[in-house]
C-alpha cells in the first residue's frame, strides 16, 4: 500500500501591531539622534569658520598697526647713513606694460638717496628665468637715472618679503634699514623686523590708482602666514 505525505508548509508568524509601532520608533529616535548630531556639527564648523576668519582680519589690522607706527612721513624724519632696502617689484621689457608700482619705488628710492647720505642700497627680490628678474630691472632703473653702481647691492635671495628682510638684517647687522615698498606690503616688512629685531624704519612709496581685490586678499593672507613664520621665529630662538 503507498503511503503518500503532504509536503509541510512553514509559516512565520506575522509582527504584531505593537512590534511595528515599536520599530517606527526606535528608527525615528535613531534618526533624530543622527540629525541632532550633524546639526551640532555644523554649528560647531560654522562657529571655527567665523572665529578664524575674524582671527585672520584681526592679524590683519593688528600688523598694519604695529608697522605703522614705523613708518615715516616728512623728509626730517629720514636717517642719515641708513642701508636702503627696495622690496622687490618686476617691471617689463620697453613698451609692452607699465608696473606703477615699481616706478613709485624707484622714485621714492631715488628721492631718498638725494634727500639724504645713504651706506647702500639693497635691491631684493625674485628671480625667476628667462625674463622676470626684479633685483636686476631694479638695479637698471636706478643705475639709468644716476644712482652710482657703487650703492647698489642686487640680492637675490628676497624670494618673499621675510627673506628680503632677513638677508637684508644678516648682510647689514649694525646698519640702520630703510624699508621702501607700498604701504601694505611695508607695514608686513616693518612688522617682520620688529620681531626679527633689525633696528629699522619705512618710507611708503606712492601706490598704483589701479588696484585690483586681489591684492587686497592676498595681503591679508600673506599677513596671516607672516604671523605663522613670526611664531616659528619665536619658538626657534627659545
């Protein structure tokens, strides 16, 4: 006799109502907890933000402040047998653009040298071949309208305003330094030798009336790394 046997069929029992209502709510709670946490997050993001951007524009004043007060402003004021130091700035071949910034400075340098007795006259700035050479067009300028070759000292190891400074303070350690440049970036290099403690003054060369933001943004930030450089200066002498 053939015994047949039905195939047996598992059924799970289905969730209660209780049991789903409880899941809601265990997920919803799961993702309140998440939502409160990437909110806190981002307010704490948002107060570092605000906070090192008013620690950036405060530096910012707070270097012009300071340099300024090492600036001079009348003719009476200037040292007699000083070390002039011309921050560099490029010019370009005849005819093709003029850098107002650069012919300020060489006005204002040669005013000085014939204003007062000056020991030398350091021209320091960027190289970078073939054609952009700032020491040697500022050594050409000078040198065409009648500065004696014998003041002029090309030094090609201002790369950036705290090298100018530096090399400048290095090479001439008893001499008086006259810092000339326009006045944001003086008041960086002024600021630089106070730290670096370089006996030194600053005379502002006229700026250019064409002035683009960027160069406003960019003093605010190269501020802002001069005081990193200032701080590692500190730590390093201690």
């Amino acid at each position: 006799m053939t015994q047949y046997v039905e195939n047996e069929v598992l059924l799970l029992p289905l969730p209660s109502h209780n049991q789903s209502t409880a899941t809601i709510i265990t997920f919803a709670g799961y993702s309140l907890i998440m939502l409160r946490l990437l909110f806190r997050l981002l307010r704490y993001l948002l107060i570092t933000f605000i906070s090192v951007c008013l620690l950036i524009v405060g530096n910012h004043f707070f270097i012009g402040a300071v340099g300024g007060l090492l600036v001079i402003h009348d003719k009476d004021e200037l040292p007699e047998g000083a070390t002039i130091l011309v921050l560099g700035s490029g010019s370009s071949e005849p005819g093709r653009w003029i850098n107002l910034n650069f012919e300020n400075r060489m006005a204002a340098t040669r005013w000085v040298y014939e204003a007062t007795p000056v020991k030398a006259i350091v021209l320091s700035g960027k190289y970078q071949p073939p054609y952009y050479d700032e020491p040697r067009a500022m050594y050409r300028s000078l040198s065409e309208q009648g500065l004696p070759d014998s003041l002029l000292v090309a030094d090609y190891r201002g790369v950036r305003t705290w090298e100018s400074v530096k090399s400048a303070s290095q090479q001439f350690p008893e001499d008086k330094l006259l810092i000339i440049a326009q006045k944001s970036q003086l008041q960086r290099a002024l600021f630089i030798s106070l730290i670096m403690g370089a006996d030194a003054e600053g005379l502002a060369a006229e700026p250019s009336p064409y002035r683009h933001w960027y160069w406003t943004y960019r003093e605010v930030f190269a501020r802002a790394k001069c005081t990193l450089d200032c701080f590692a200066f500190i730590l390093k002498i201690n």
